[in-house]
C-alpha cells in the first residue's frame, strides 16, 4: 500500500513536471508590419487592334470624294 502511493505521488510529480515544462514551452507568433514602404515595380504593356471593315459602297460615301463630310 506504501509503495502504491509513492507510484501515485511520483506520477503527480511527473506530471506536474510535464505541465510546467509544457507552459514554459508555449509558442509565440509576432507578425509585425515593416518600417520600410512596400514598392511595388509593373511593366504593363498594352497593345490594341481595331478591325474594322466597311463594304465598299459604304466606303465609297465616306470616302473625300463625296462631300458627304
């Protein structure tokens, strides 16, 4: 029966121990904002082609020659 208890009470010690350990142990995550600007450098390059396509009596209206404009 003694020696029972002294099982019991080294595994409270054991434990406690663990406990302790476990809370010294606690992780920390810190997320800061940096003192520097953020620069951000983009090269856009943006090319465009208009098709378009007239029939030629519409063409011809439009063109000079015809007093229209």
């Amino acid at each position: 029966m003694r020696r029972r208890v002294w099982l019991i009470s080294v595994e409270l010690l054991m434990s406690g121990a663990l406990l302790i350990s476990l809370g010294a142990c606690t992780p920390r995550v810190e997320v800061a904002p940096s003192d520097k600007p953020i620069t951000i450098n983009l090269n856009v390059k943006i090319d465009h082609e208009i098709r378009l396509k007239v029939d030629k009596e519409l063409d011809d209206v439009i063109s000079k020659d015809s007093g229209l404009f």
